[in-house]
C-alpha cells in the first residue's frame, strides 16, 4: 500500500500475513491493543492506524522504483484501468508456470492471495497444477475476470468519503451461511459444494503454499 504525502514523500506499507489498517474518528475505541500500533496518521477529522505492520517505509518517487521487489509487480487487480489484455499477456509470459503459482506471482499479477487463487481456479473450472503454456484463451480470460470480480467484491465503500473498508471474511460464493462463505479453500476432505466430491489439496510451487480444489470439477491438466 502507498500513501502519498506532500512534497516528494511515500509511506510504503505491506501487511503479509499479520498486518492491518484500521480507520476510526478522533476519540473512538481502537479495536486492537496500542502494543500492537505501529503506524498512526491523523487529521482532525480521520485517525488511520497501522498495526502489526511489518513492513513500513518511507520513500521518495526515485527510491520507490529502485525499491526491490515493488519496482517489478505487476498490474494490480483492484485498478480502475485495469487492462485484460496486458494481464493476459503478463501471464502467458511465463508458460513454464503452473496457473496456481502464476496467480501468486506478484510480478505477473498483483494483489491476488492464496485463498482467492484456489478459489478462482475453482470457480473457472481449471485445475490450478495446469501449466499457463496449456491454457486455452477462454480459460485465461475467465481467470482473470473471476481474479479481478471476487477482488472488487470482497472490498466496499460504506463511508462516501472514498475510505475503501474491508468488512468481513472473504466470501466468493454469495452465499448467505458464514460457514459457506467460500468454495474449496480450508475445505479439504469435505464435498465439493457443486459436485459433492471430495475437496484435495496440496502443497503446491517453491513457497509450497497451500492450494484446494475438486478433482472432479477441475479435472487433470493435459500431460
């Protein structure tokens, strides 16, 4: 996350795993201990509070593109201008990739996490150990059009302020039940929601982060 200040200044904010931004009125209960604030931004009107945050960084616009690892993401998925054909064309880039892990792969493409890719490769109907060289253009246009509605619905504009507020657990279903809120993600050994199948998982590219899918709905990719 970036936030620009006047004159040349950008805080560079990454919360992994732990982190979180929290939004409150002046005088308002903080919903997690001040022992874990680590960032606190106010105005008179709007405290913005970081917490757990592990990564925090202030840069200038020329530090900001030497910046490892910031300086080479890709498009990121939530954009206005977000432009299908160059994010299909970033992933056929790297053909070598297993759909899973290009999904992850923030210098192909930004802002997707590991619950969202087993649940778009679930709800294209593709089996994320797919190799991107073995995609069909229909099948990489769903994916990414499924990456980018699950992503714009799991956030909302509640304040009319332009404070974007995430309210809740992540849901890609639409189902009403909290406990049937997603797909195939944390579901394994349990039926698959549409076909009754057994959810699998496994560990899936060189960070071996967890992938979950239907066997029958996402059936093997070609050999």
């Amino acid at each position: 996350m970036l936030m620009n200040f006047s004159g040349d200044l950008i805080l560079l904010t990454h919360m992994l795993m732990s982190g979180s931004w929290h939004i409150y009125r002046p005088g308002e209960a903080w919903k997690r201990p001040r022992a874990d604030m680590r960032i606190v931004i106010a105005t008179d009107e709007i405290l913005a509070v970081a917490f757990r945050v592990p990564i925090a960084e202030f840069h200038t616009a020329a530090s900001l593109a030497r910046r490892k690892g910031f300086n080479r993401l890709g498009q990121d998925v939530l954009t206005n201008d977000f432009d299908e054909q160059e994010a299909q064309r970033s992933i056929r880039s790297r053909p070598e990739l297993e759909i899973g892990v290009a999904l992850l792969t923030q210098s192909v493409l930004a802002g997707l996490g590991n619950v969202f890719k087993s649940e778009v490769c679930f709800a294209s109907g593709i089996n994320p150990f797919t190799r991107v060289a073995s995609l069909t253009e229909a099948q990489l246009q769903s994916l990414i059009a499924n990456s980018r509605k699950f992503m714009l619905a799991n956030i909302t504009d509640l304040s009319g302020d332009q404070i974007v507020t995430y309210t809740g657990f992540r849901r890609t279903t639409r189902r009403a039940d909290p406990s049937q809120r997603l797909w195939v993600y944390k579901r394994g050994g349990q039926p698959c929601r549409r076909c009754g199948t057994p959810i699998e998982l496994r560990k899936q590219g060189e960070d071996a982060r967890v992938t979950f899918w239907c066997p029958r709905c996402q059936p093997d990719p070609p050999k």
